[in-house]
C-alpha cells in the first residue's frame, strides 16, 4: 500500500491513532512541505471559501518566511515595494488569453 505524507500542525502528534509520525529535520525537506503545505491550504481556501482555510494558509506561510529567515513585516515591505512598481489587484483585471 502507498503511503502519504504530509504537514500537520504541531499538537496533532499527540491526537492521532494511525500511520507514523515523523520529525523532520533536514531544511530542505522542510521547505519542501511547508511549500506542498501552502499549495494545500490554499486549494482548501479556493474551495471552502472561510477564514479557517485562511488561517491555516496564513499560518503555513507564516511558518515558510519563518524558516527562510523572513518576518511578516518584511513581507508586506517586499508587497508595498511589489504594488507600487506593478500595482495591486485592488482593480480587479482579468486578462483573458488564449492558452
């Protein structure tokens, strides 16, 4: 049988009763699933449409900047930087294209 791997949160260890916990150390490997992370919570966000998904997608980037050495705060420097040279999506454009 194919086993799955994923990220969960910290105090989940201590709450489940199958499969294997496993503690990761290498920080690529970290990266690795805090980024598969990130792409999960936001397809759950894209369909639940809630401020949980929201969280939990925050939480996870929160988490990744954390690792690579970054804050929040810097975070929305590198935004305001971003949005002044290219703008935000406060407009709501959608540019239609053929694929």
């Amino acid at each position: 049988m194919d086993k799955c791997a994923k990220l969960v949160r910290d105090k989940i260890p201590g709450i489940v009763s199958r499969g294997e916990i496993k503690l990761l150390r290498d920080k690529n490997e970290i990266e690795d699933f805090l980024l598969q992370k990130i792409v999960e919570e936001a397809n759950e966000l894209l369909e639940a449409r809630n401020i949980e998904e929201a969280v939990d997608l925050y939480e996870a980037l929160r988490t990744w900047l954390k690792l690579k050495g970054l804050t929040i705060k810097e975070l929305e420097e590198y935004a305001e930087a971003k949005k002044e040279k290219r703008g935000g999506f406060d407009k709501f454009y959608a540019w239609i294209y053929e694929c």
